[in-house]
C-alpha cells in the first residue's frame, strides 16, 4: 500500500461522538420586515446561538449537501490564547478543533460549493495541508491575497503584517466554476464606436504577429490605395484568404481616413461579460480593517472587533461563489458581516455564533440590515431597501442527564414535541408529524415511521396501530418502557428509552469550543531548585 502524505498531531484521530440536537426557535428574538419587500422576500434565514460544532452537527441532517458557499474566519491561533501549553501541544490543540470543524462543514457542502477560510501566517500553511486532507488536494482552489492594512507598523519586531490569507477549496473542482468579477468603468474606457458598426462598441488590436509565418508575409492594400507590409521580423496573424473575410465582415479598422496601418476589432459583445478574479485583493477593492471596523461601529461602537472584515470583501465571496437564493454559511460569525452581505445580496443565510456577540452585534446590526436603515457597507452599490428577516435559535440541551443517583434519565426540559424530534434525529429520521395519525411523528422512507412516547407501550395499544398501517408500512416505537410480544408485530421495532441511544453520542456536554479555558489544561511542571 501506498504511504500517504499527510499531517500528523497530537490527538488527530480524537472524533468527538456528538450529540444531534435539536434547534428551538425563540420567536421573541425572529425577527422580520413589517411588510414583505418583493414577492421573494427571504426570510428563510438562520441565526443560531451556542457551540458551533455542536450547532454543525444540529445542521447535518437538513442541509447535507445544501450549502452553496461556506466562509469562515476561524481564531488564527496567534499564540496568546494557549499560553499554558507547549508550542506543540498548542498547534495540536488547534489543528484538532478546526479538523473536526471542516469535516462537518465539508458535509454541508453542495456538489457545485466552496469554502473560503481566512488565515494568517501562523496556522496558514498547516491549515492548508490539512484542509488539501479533508476536501481533496485536487480540489484546492486558490490562495487569495488580502491587503487588509495600508499602515505600517515600525514598532514590529520583524515584519509589518499587511495582509491575510483566504484560502478556497471547492467541493469539486470540476464541477465549480467562480463567477466573473463586473467589468469596471475603466475596464469599458478603451470601447468606443467611431465608425458606427451595429454591433455596438469595439476596441483594436494590431493584425501583425511577433513570431513571423513566412507564407502570411504579403502587402495588404488599404481602402485609401495605400499598400502596406507587416512590420519587420513580423508576419500577418491570418491569412490571405481569412484576412479578405476579415475585411469583408468590417472587422479590420483601417483608421477613420482608410490609410491606417491594419487592426482587428474586438467587439464588446464579443469578450465576457466580466473578470477572472486574480488572487491579489486590494484594499481599494475589497476594503480594510479600518473600513470593517467603521461598520462595526455603526451600530455598537463600544465592542469594535479587533480583525474585522468589511462588507466589500465578503461581498466578492459571496458574489464568486454564489448567485441569488443559494445558502450561504458562516459557523464563526463574530460581529455578523457575512449574513449582513448575503442579506443584501439576496442569498439566504446562516449564521453560527457560540458568544454573546450573538446579542450585542449580530441582532442589532441585522434588524438594521431588514428595516433598511444600514445604508453602510456595500447598501449602497446594491441599493439595498431593506425587507426580510431570520430566525434565531439556539441548542436544545443535551436529551439525556444524570439523575442524583447517576444513571441517565430523559432531560426533563424535553416535552413530548421535543423528544419526538430528538429521536428522529438519532434514528435517522425526518421529523414531520402527521396531523392526522398520531404514530406517524416522522419518515426515514415513504412507508418506514417512527413513534416516540413517554407512556407505557401496551399490546393493546401496538394492536390498535397495526390496524391503521398499510400493508408495506414498518414502523420504529421509541418508549420507556413497553409490554408487548414483539414477535406478533413483524412490521413493528421497538426500542426503549434511553438505553437505545446511550452509546450513540456523549451526552451532557454543551462546550466544543476553540476557547483554550474550556480545555483539560496542562499541568505545569514542578520548578527546579538550582543548588549551589
């Protein structure tokens, strides 16, 4: 067997069994227009508050294989927030918690997706080869260049850090294609259409080729009876024969008196209708951080983010990536700029945030963003009105707890609705109660259910329900217990609650986060005594 190249760390193979919670929606903090804008007015958005990889994994079972674009600006590891820990170690601890991030958000991934992370210098190239590992190295895009800071700073002790890394993975790349930046104005500067030609504006290029073809060497006669020669050590780029259909299709320019040197017309309707991206972001493209942090104070000026990225540029990802109506994700959120952008932009979005800058940022800036007062950031270029709405939710707690003697019980804060939903969720089922049979809570196929119920599970009471199924209809009973002779009831599986999913997942954590607090700690070692 082939050796495979990878990169290897401390407690890379440590998969987490995680819990697949349930989302609750919290209608007092949903929020929407007043009125709808348009008839396609988005409100199917998604702000969710806790763990992101536990939110992740809340994600999986809906949107495997939805999400058109995923950016994430993920904490760079800049060495302040694992002081307590070897440098070793340190990495290890952060390449772990992101490996186990990206593999779930690769799941999330449609076939035509991409992700965009930013990055720096010091986990950039590590996190490189492990993403080539999780999403394919011939899937690796590009490594974008972003100038986010025009200042230099002469207080550094090295180098003046200028820029940040975006780097880009398709799901498939040969599938995924970017879209073409817009022509600017300067772009369209040199199209012009002195001679009127229907086919509306053109630009020329010279006729005559730098590596010479002997047999395309010959005078060509100008309209005006002047008889020129490509230019010396050139040749003619056509022929004799394609140069006269040239000629004839009014695509060669012999200057307004017909006595010019000959060129060929290249027609705006001819070029695409835009720009290859380069991997080289300027600031006066895509903005900087002083721009980001001008938005950011906006609507909270006393909690300006340290690194925050402006509208402009995730409005080029989003706009490379992605066209209207496709699901745009961000599981670090922060101050809510990728959400803000896709809103504007038309996209539906959602957006992950463990802290409460959830509450302080991310919900005042996008009521903002729906009532259509943030005329900041990109609104303008877009003319963006305002209208739509989200969602907010956040993690269920986990479904089982210890009780006081230690042995796992059904979380109490779970009502019937909810345990339903759980245990479709464990059993890989789609949660859809039937308004009118009450077995029917949810479907993995068109005729395979599952009920699940906190009440004794009789014969009787199974009896009663095959008598309502159809013929190739099976069906999963999820219980605390039951008294029934299985071995009557073919089409029938029954489970009891909780000892059927005890080893499914861990159970009773609600904290996967990159903060290092959460984190066993490393003990410190004893300091040594020099003895003299």
């Amino acid at each position: 067997m082939a050796q495979k190249l990878e990169l290897t760390w401390i407690g890379k193979g440590e998969q987490p069994k995680l819990e697949p919670r349930i989302l609750l929606e919290d209608p007092e903090l949903s929020y929407h227009a007043k009125e709808r804008v348009t008839e396609n007015d988005i409100f199917d958005n998604r702000l969710i508050f806790g763990d992101n990889l536990l939110a992740l994994k809340a994600l999986e079972q809906e949107f495997t294989g939805k999400i058109k674009c995923i950016y994430i600006d993920p904490p760079y590891n800049t060495g302040n927030a694992f002081e307590h820990y070897d440098d070793g170690l340190e990495h290890s601890i952060w390449l772990t918690l992101m490996k186990q991030r990206l593999e779930l958000l690769k799941t999330l991934l449609s076939e035509e997706g991409s992700i965009w992370i930013s990055i720096d210098d010091d986990e950039g190239h590590y996190l490189k080869v492990m993403g080539d590992e999780i999403f394919g190295r011939s899937n690796f895009v590009a490594t974008c260049v972003w100038h986010k800071k025009h200042t230099r700073s002469n207080d550094t002790r090295w180098f003046s850090d200028n820029h940040d890394f975006i780097l880009v993975w398709a799901k498939n790349k040969n599938v995924w294609r970017p879209n073409l930046l817009p022509r600017t104005e300067e772009s369209l500067k040199g199209y012009a259409n002195p001679d009127n030609d229907s086919r509306g504006p053109w630009t020329s290029g010279p006729c005559h080729a730098k590596t010479p073809n002997p047999k395309d060497i010959y005078p060509i006669t100008t309209p005006s009876g002047r008889e020129v020669w490509p230019p010396p050590g050139t040749s003619w780029r056509f022929s004799k024969e394609k140069f006269k259909e040239l000629i004839d299709d009014n695509r060669i320019w012999f200057g307004k008196d017909g006595n010019n040197i000959p060129r060929f017309k290249r027609f705006l309707s001819d070029v695409q209708d835009g720009f290859v991206p380069t991997t080289l972001w300027f600031r006066d493209e895509v903005g900087d951080n002083q721009e980001a942090k001008k938005e950011v104070k906006s609507f909270n000026n006393q909690d300006v983010f340290a690194t925050p990225k402006p509208e402009r540029l995730i409005q080029r990802i989003i706009h490379l990536a992605t066209n209207e109506g496709d699901w745009v994700l961000d599981s670090f959120a922060g101050s809510g700029t990728t959400g803000a952008v896709a809103h504007k932009m038309g996209r539906r979005w959602i957006m992950i945030e463990p802290g409460e800058h959830c509450h302080t940022h991310i919900i005042p800036r996008m009521k903002r963003v729906i009532d259509g007062t943030d005329q900041g950031g990109i609104s303008k270029a877009v003319n963006w009105q305002g209208g739509g709405g989200f969602r907010y939710y956040k993690l269920a707690p986990s479904l089982l707890k210890k009780d006081k003697f230690g042995n796992w019980i059904i979380n109490p804060e779970y009502n019937a609705e909810m345990l339903a939903e759980a245990m479709c969720k464990h059993e890989g089922f789609t949660y859809n109660p039937d308004p009118h049979v009450f077995w029917k809570q949810g479907q993995s196929t068109e005729n395979d259910f599952i009920f699940t119920t906190t009440q004794l599970v009789t014969h009787q009471m199974v009896a009663g329900i095959v008598e309502q199924m159809k013929e190739n209809e099976t069906l999963l009973i999820c219980c605390k217990a039951y008294n029934v002779n299985v071995d009557e009831f073919p089409q029938i599986t029954i489970k009891k609650l909780p000892q059927a999913i005890l080893n499914k997942c861990e159970f009773g954590r609600d904290d996967y986060s990159l903060n290092v607090n959460n984190l066993p700690m490393k003990e410190r070692e004893p300091e040594q005594l020099e003895l003299f």
